[in-house]
C-alpha cells in the first residue's frame, strides 16, 4: 500500500502531490489494478490535513479513469501506468540506489541530486541526438 509524504516546501499543492504520488506509484508499478488506496480519514490523520484534500487528489484520480470509488468499501485502482520497461525498472533501481550511495557519499544533498537530476534530464531530452553507449576499455 502507498504511504503517502508531504513536501512542506514545495509550492505544489497538498492535493496535487497526492495525486502525483500515486501516479508515480502506478507508473513504477507499486499500485496495481486492484489495490486499495488508504481510506481519506487515516491519510488525512497520518499528515494532519484536511481529509477534504484528500477527496479532492482522489477525485481527480477518478477524473482521470486511474481509480474507482467503492462506497462504504473504499477508492480502488482501476488501471496502471506502468509501460512496457517495467520489467526493466528493477535493475535500473539498483543501478540508481547504487549511485546515489555514490552521490550522498560525495556530499550531494537531496536538493542537490534533484536538481542534478532535472537539469541533466532536461539537457538530455533537449538532444537531438540519439544516446551512445560509451566505448568499454578493453
């Protein structure tokens, strides 16, 4: 089950970063057609917000056909947004964890690596040109 944090700092709205996260969950494939999500009252408890802000993040969720309210039962996952590199993810999340052992031993910062992160990701896509692997020494 998702267990949802919240960014004091961050401008996004409370709600939006529900929803975010549960995107995110669906799209890394930790949510799955047919999981529950936690009921509004223990979301709203657990990050001491209004549990109206979290039936705003979970209706647009149903707004988007990505989960379904069940009354008196609770709000389920409809559908996934995980792709076809799931199965990749796994060895790719160790390969991340693996470097940002590396990052955080060199004195990055958590905002240090999302910007590290964001920026090179930007770069990356703003390039025409079609990724190389780099040559092996041999």
């Amino acid at each position: 089950m998702i267990e949802f944090v919240l960014d004091s700092r961050s401008k996004v709205n409370t709600y939006l970063q529900l929803v975010q996260q549960v995107k995110q969950a669906l799209r890394v494939g930790l949510l799955a057609p047919g999981d529950q999500l936690p009921k509004v009252r223990d979301v709203a408890q657990s990050l001491a917000i209004n549990p109206n802000t979290v039936l705003k993040a979970y209706r647009e969720l149903e707004i988007e056909g990505l989960v379904a309210g069940r009354p008196g039962v609770g709000t389920f996952v409809e559908r996934s947004l995980a792709g076809a590199s799931l199965p990749n993810q796994a060895e790719l999340r160790e390969d991340l964890v693996a470097w940002l052992h590396r990052a955080q031993a060199a004195g990055l910062t958590p905002e240090d690596v999302i910007a590290l992160v964001e920026t090179t990701l930007r770069a990356a896509l703003a390039d025409d040109t079609p990724h190389k692997e780099p040559a092996r020494a041999e």
